[in-house]
C-alpha cells in the first residue's frame, strides 16, 4: 500500500502493510529501517502486531479493529472501539500513572492506535498457568480501580462533563456481546454455548433449571444496562493484564463504557478464582501446591479489603458532591459496588465454564475428571456470587464462598 492509501481507505493490515504504515505514514522508523513484524495478537477480537527495528531495538506496537470479531465473523463490531480504547488508555495512564502502557497515536481511517511494547511483561493468565507468585499484584490492581471509578462517578465529577464523558464512551456493539456472553447467553441452553460434555448435567441441574437465579441475572444485566455509575474497563480478566515482577499493566480496555463499577471489580475477583480452582485441581499435594493456593487466597481477599480501605480513604480525601458527604452515604454507596462485584463475579465464573468464551485455565485441563470438578466447582461458586450477593461484603466472605463449593464438590469425587 502507499502512504496516500493508508490515509484515504480502511484496509485490515497483514505484516507487511504493517511495516509500510509504520514508517511511511506514522514516519516512527526510518524508511531504511529493518524492521521485524508480527501479528502477536490470541484474543478474541482484533489484531495486534509488534514491530522491531533489528538494529536499534526499537520497537512500537499496532492494534487495529476489524469490522468483525477474529473469534466468528458472528459478531460484527464497531472499529470505534479502538477510539474507545485509545482515549480511555490516555485518561487511565492519567489516573492511575504506570497501571496502563503509554499510547502514542490513534488513526481514525486506518482504526489502529500504537502503543508501548509490553514485550519485557508477560499475559498474567499465562503467569498463573506457570504458577508464578505475584505479590504486587492486589496493590496495583486496587489502585487502579479506586482511582479509575471514584474519578470517573458522579461522586467527584463534574455532572455535566461527566454526562459529556457518558456520551463519548458509548460503546453499543461492545456492550451488546456482554449483555448476551455474560447475563444472558449462559443461563439457558443457547446454541452459541460451548459446553463441556462431563459438564452439562451440572448445567443443565444447577443452572438452566435454577429460575431463581435466572431472575437474579436479570436483575445484574438490567444493572450493567442502565446504571452509569463510572467509567468502566469493562473486561477486566488476567488476560487483560501484564504483569512482570513489581508491575502490572492494565490492557485492552475497547469493552470500556459507563457501567457499574463493580463490574470490574467483579472480574479481577473471579478470574483469581479460576486460577485457584486450576492449581487446587492440576497441582500435586506438596508446598509448592499450599503455598501457591496461599498466595491466591490472600490475593483474593485482599483484593476485595484494600479495594474498601483505598476507595473509602480516597473518598474521604477527595472533593465531592454535597449530598455525597452526608453521613451514611459512603457505606450506601460502597455496598452497592461491592453487591454488584459479587454476582458479576458470579456470572464471569459461570459464563466461561459455559458460553462461547472459555478460559484457559479451566480448558487446559487435560484429565476429564479434574476439569469436571473444576467447571462444577465454578458454575456452584458463581450461582452462590449472584445468589447471596447483598451479604457477601468482604474479601473473607468472597474467599469462603469458593472454599465451601471446592471442598463440598471433591467430597463428592
Ligand atoms: C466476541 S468477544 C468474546 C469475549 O472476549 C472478550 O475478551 C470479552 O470477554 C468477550 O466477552
Ligand atoms: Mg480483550
């Protein structure tokens, strides 16, 4: 392609249109560079490609949205996205320094934006596959999300900008595969599901039969639907984090839009939990098992405490609207997060076990058995998250929940 293609006509990049952009349109290397291309993207939606200068070891990634999804041409989805991401990228890299890499162009034809090379961090899903310890973790992550959603709600907002900020980050098609993947696709037997044949009569039992909890569904995606409380990330599982010893980095935020803040809140929880539903059923007895499963639990809880004490001492500290000092408030307003975080978390656990979008740590799990137990462990976890939810208040009680479904379920092995 030429530059003057690039500039006047969308095309999906292969590598080589890759290197073409990057020096003659984006002018980042020089035209006699040697450049090293490749499409390093795995998830489910767009296209990522690192590029190298040989010589310096410069380097520089591109992400560009497709019109449809690279997991099924099924779902057709706004490019907008990568706007989405890339603004939201910028406004995250200033409230919360260092949580999210540095974005450093955005191009409304060609829909790709590029950013910081991440390549020295690692997928943390992948870190937790490998069973790494990752102590800074809930540090970072509870930073990340007290500053990302109190500075965005209405509580510290102004309330007409903010409705600007409400405005510019709708995301309809994105929004739209949640509302089907994550509330209601799951909870009756959807033909796009993709469940695990051992799995199903716990499924079909325990979920699909269960009208109690389909209601209680409802009521979570009704909530996702129609309550901007903040600026969300929108799809925050160990996928979309990089992490290396001492940092973490928040990614792919494109599923971002006013939703309910406990939504992300929601996710980091359960995607912990998958990882320590996989090491409590691939790993052999010994210390390597306890103390990893230790890290986990404590990560877990403190994942929900430090969550509490950073946003109520962030709160405190912050200036906000008058009705949001008076007494009572906080703990309202807190609770209702924390509500929400529970039965989101629960519908993250059943959905991947269930629908369409599966996670590795429940599908690498090469003994038919384990990974039954592992799946039922899951749906039974998730169904008491959404279930009891408006007593479930702390990072002990997010924890018991699991510990109860794990241990209830292997005496039944
Ligand atoms: C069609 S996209 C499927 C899933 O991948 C993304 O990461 C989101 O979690 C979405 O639900
Ligand atoms: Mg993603």
């Amino acid at each position: 392609m030429t530059n003057q293609d690039f500039a006047s006509s969308y095309t999906t990049m292969k590598e080589e249109d890759v290197k073409a952009y990057v020096t003659s349109q984006m002018r980042y290397f020089s035209e006699d560079a040697e450049l090293d291309v490749k499409e390093i993207g795995d998830g489910n939606l767009n296209y990522i490609f690192r590029v190298k200068d040989k010589a310096t070891d410069r380097s520089v990634i591109i992400k560009q949205a497709g019109p449809v999804a690279r997991i099924s041409d099924e779902f057709v989805v706004s490019p907008d996205r990568n706007r989405i991401e890339y603004d939201i990228l910028k406004l995250q890299g200033e409230l919360a320094p260092g949580l999210v890499p540095g974005v450093y162009h955005y191009d409304s034809m060609m829909n790709c934006m590029s950013m910081e090379d991440l390549s020295d961090h690692q997928i943390m899903r992948d870190a937790l596959m490998e069973k790494k310890h990752l102590p800074a973790f809930s540090d970072h992550i509870t930073t990340f999300l007290v500053k990302t959603l109190l500075h965005t709600s209405d509580v510290v907002m102004n309330h007409k900008e903010k409705k600007d900020e409400v405005r510019s980050f709708i995301n309809p098609d994105l929004c739209e595969i949640s509302e089907d993947l994550v509330f209601t696709e799951p909870f009756y037997d959807c033909p796009r599901n993709d469940v695990f044949e051992g799995t199903k009569p716990v499924v079909e039992q325990e979920i699909w039969a269960d009208e109690a909890l389909k209601l209680e569904t409802a009521k979570l995606k009704f909530d996702f639907m129609t309550h901007a409380q903040a600026l969300i990330h929108g799809d925050l599982h160990t996928g979309s984090v990089f992490v290396q010893e001492g940092s973490t980095k928040v990614i792919d935020p494109e599923f971002a839009f006013y939703g309910p803040a406990g939504y992300d809140v929601g996710n980091v929880v359960a995607n912990l939990m998958f990882a320590y539903v996989n090491g409590s059923v691939t790993m052999d007895a010994g210390t390597e098992k306890e103390e990893y499963l230790a890290f986990l639990e404590r990560t877990i809880k403190e994942v929900v405490d430090l969550f509490i004490s950073k946003f109520q001492a962030e709160w405190d500290s912050v200036e906000k609207d008058r009705t949001a000092t008076y007494e009572g408030f906080q703990a309202y307003y807190l609770d209702g997060i924390l509500e929400d975080a529970s039965g989101v978390a629960g519908c993250e656990l059943i959905r991947r076990t269930v629908g369409i979008a599966h996670v590795k740590d429940l599908t690498a799990i090469e003994d038919e058995k384990a990974r039954v137990r592992a799946e039922t462990v899951c749906l039974r976890t998730g169904k008491r998250l959404v279930m009891d939810r408006a007593a479930i208040k702390s990072g002990a009680a997010f924890f018991d929940v699991l510990q109860k479904q794990l241990s209830d379920t292997m005496k039944e092995a």
